[in-house]
C-alpha cells in the first residue's frame, strides 16, 4: 500500500473483501485495497461481483510481484497439518506444495492474512502470506519464494468514494449487460472501435440476476472524461440493458 499511499497510513487488515468494502462504504476508512487480477490465475471473482454490490469507485491500482513464504510459528513443518491461504495463492504455490508437502491438507480462507493469523495461533496451521503478514503476526518462514512463477504479479484496486481527475495516463473501468440475442456483443463493443479507443481488458461473469445472464467488465485506455472515450461510453449505454462506470484512475507503473 505504501507505493500508492506512501508511508504515512494506518493500515487496517481484514478478513475479506466484501468487509473491505463494508467498511469504506459505512465511512470506517477511507480506502480499501483488493486484489483484482493475478498474471497466473486470472481474475479474483469476489472481487468483480464486490465491485457490482457496491457503490465503490476505483480511485487507483498498483501492481506488485508476488513474493509468497511458506510460513508457520515455529519455522519448520513438525506438527504442521494442512496449509491454508487464499485459493488464489494456493493455485500460485500449486507445483511447489506438490513437490515439498504433499502431505499436507490444503484449505482455502478468505485471504492470506486470516491464513497467517491462524499460523499464529495454532502450531498444526502453515500458512501461505507475505512478508507483511509474517511480521504482523510475528511467524517464521519456512520457505520463501514458493511460487511457481517468477514473474507472478498481482494487480490491486483502489476503490473509495470519490472519482479521480485527469492524470495524462489514464485507465478506465466499466461493468455492462447486454441483451442475450446474436451480435449483442459485437454491437457493445462498436462504439470503442468507432472512436479508437483501445480496450486492454473485457472479461464476462455471472450476473447473478438471470440463468444465462452476465456482465461484462471493461478496461480501457483514457479517462472518461475524454471527448472520444466520453462518446464511446455514451454509444454503449445506448446499447446496453445495464452500464456502470467503476472510475477512471492513473495506470500502474508495471512492476
């Protein structure tokens, strides 16, 4: 968080990413920080559909490598049971914990940091975390590094209650539904086209509202108040039975 906020914050770890937003939406804090996509694995589901449920906006992203330890109270594996961590970091840490503790069980949690609190407080728990957990809970690293994927990095979002300004390099974010009929896509899609600008992301998901139906999340390049990326907008709510602008925010430097 210190690369977008810088140091001067009060962090508030949570439990899960509906409470994140929860508590941002209730006035408790004034930002929270999710995971949104992974290079490895993808999207993170909650997060998407936390996205629709709220009236958050992105505010900011940052992407930081991923750098996971294998860790427990005692920094070695006697007594350890199962290992539990997020499902996303366990699909991360997949080939590592097959090949070095396949003898453990495996169980998923609402986040790494909960995995680490457990560690914490019971002997028999390894947990998959960063450095950051390992301190706050004061663990001990078995392994570090235990990621299949060199190169693994997260993208998180900022979401807040206020829309961001122009920034010169700028990333826009929408959420739409279609009608279910041939071409529908197609036809949300023309008005980017029309207007040249370019989409580095579309990606559909169970609207959860229908059998069948779904929701289709947009990046794009540009902020929305940009004339041509305005106008694209415009086409598409023309288009569109559901439209949601989730921000417009400055792109992450690539890590």
């Amino acid at each position: 968080m210190w690369r977008f906020f810088g140091h001067c914050i009060e962090a508030r770890p949570v439990e899960s990413i509906e409470e994140a937003c929860r508590l941002v939406q209730a006035g408790q804090t004034d930002y929270a920080v999710v995971p949104v996509e992974n290079s490895t694995e993808g999207s993170v589901a909650r997060t998407l559909d936390a996205l629709v449920a709220s009236s958050l906006l992105i505010c900011g992203e940052v992407q930081l490598a991923v750098q996971h330890q294998l860790l427990t109270s005692h920094g070695t594996l006697d007594q350890v049971q199962k290992v539990c961590a997020h499902p996303q970091a366990l699909a991360q840490c997949r080939n590592w914990l097959r090949q070095y503790a396949a003898h453990l069980q495996q169980e998923a949690v609402s986040s790494n940091a909960a995995a680490a609190q457990m560690a914490q407080a019971d002997p028999t728990i390894a947990a998959i975390a960063g450095q950051a957990a390992r301190e706050r809970y004061q663990l001990q690293a078995f392994q570090e590094h235990i990621q299949d994927d060199a190169n693994n990095t997260t993208r998180f979002l900022v979401l807040g209650m206020q829309k961001t300004g122009r920034s010169g390099r700028d990333k826009t974010s929408l959420v739409a539904s279609v009608n279910n009929q041939p071409g529908a896509v197609y036809k949300m899609l023309e008005p980017f086209n029309e207007q040249n600008v370019s989409l580095t992301r579309l990606e559909s998901r169970p609207a959860k509202n229908g059998l069948w139906e779904y929701n289709f999340f947009i990046d794009l390049q540009g902020h929305e108040t940009d004339p041509q990326v305005a106008q694209a907008i415009q086409g598409l709510s023309e288009r569109a039975t559901f439209l949601r602008i989730l921000g417009s925010y400055p792109s992450a430097h690539t890590p």
